[in-house]
C-alpha cells in the first residue's frame, strides 16, 4: 500500500509546475475570460483533429492541462502528459502526426511540420479555409516530446492565412517547460 502511494506520488504533475498555473489561480471578475485546470490523466488531448477520446491516451502515468478562454473566440491550452516510457511517449506524438494527416474537412484543414525542439516535436496548424483561401479561424500548436514527456502549447482564434510568426509564443513556452520537464520526466 505504501509503495502504490509513492509510486503515485512520484508519477503526478505537482502544482504550479506549469507555466500558466500562477495566472490560472487569479481571480478574475471578468465574465468574458475565464481558466480551467484539470490533473486528470484522460484529459483529452488539446490538439485533437479527429476528436477522439483515445488520441494519446495509450500509456499515460499523469496529465496537467490548463485552458484559457476568452469570449468571443480565443483561447490558449498548456499541457503536460507523462507516459510510462519515451516509447509510449512517441507512439502518442506519431499517433498525433498521423491523425493531422487523415482528418480535417474541405472547410478546415489540417497540417504538421517539424521542428527542432526536445527529442521530437511538431508545430500542428488547423486553419479554416473558404474554398481555397485561408478564412478566419484557426489553431497553432507546437507539441514537443522530451524522454517520456509530451508538452503541447496551442493558441485558438481568429486567425487568417497560417505564417511562422504564428507559433512565436507556443514555441518559446515550449522551451522554457522542455528545459524544466526533466524535474518530472525520465530524462
């Protein structure tokens, strides 16, 4: 019974190791805005083109994800997965490439790149489209893996055409949490 508690112990996202948990914890009058925190290790992934429940679920150990939303149209998710390996922890990130390959619709559209950061990572673009062009709308994301640590940033709103200035602040929070995730991860 005690080395069930410990392991649990060492396999949880302690507080206010996220980046956005001390802004999250304010209190905010304003009826436009609003933070939600959840620890609970089948959160959904934030960046989920097909919407599926399961999307890397598979392995999971413990999950801290925070959302801020801002009426009408804006908001911004920070979470942090750990898996009981780096295998695990790259089957979820390949699980998510393959995902942004096979879903989107005419409407909105899906697409990923690579990017230098962590042991893998991917900046993940959804960008609603009218025909052919780029319409209002869409999600920027950068997901980076480090050992067995999946780290994923996304900014929503009122996008137009998709450009790299897009994941300015996702991927520079992203550094800063894969150059602390090893206090938590398997590094």
């Amino acid at each position: 019974m005690i080395t069930a508690l410990i392991l649990a112990a060492a396999v949880a996202i302690p507080s206010n190791f996220l980046l956005y948990e001390k802004a999250a914890a304010k209190k905010d009058d304003d009826p436009e805005t609003s933070w939600s925190a959840s620890s609970k290790k089948p959160a959904r992934l934030v960046v989920n083109p097909c919407q599926k429940g399961t999307l890397g679920q598979s392995g999971r150990t413990a999950a801290r994800t925070l959302t801020y939303t801002a009426v009408p149209d804006y908001s911004k998710s920070e979470q942090v997965i750990l898996y009981a390996s780096a295998a695990a922890a790259g089957k979820a990130l390949r699980d998510l490439e393959a995902a942004v390959r096979a879903c989107g619709t005419k409407t909105y559209r899906y697409s990923a790149a690579s990017v230098s950061l962590g042991d893998k990572a991917l900046k993940v673009t959804g960008q609603a489209y009218q025909g052919t062009k780029a319409a209002v709308g869409g999600e920027r994301a950068i997901v980076a893996r480090r050992a067995n640590a999946l780290i994923v940033y996304t900014v929503s709103g009122e996008w137009g055409k998709p450009a790299a200035s897009d994941f300015k602040q996702q991927t520079k929070d992203a550094k800063r949490m894969l150059a602390k995730v090893c206090a938590i991860a398997d590094c």
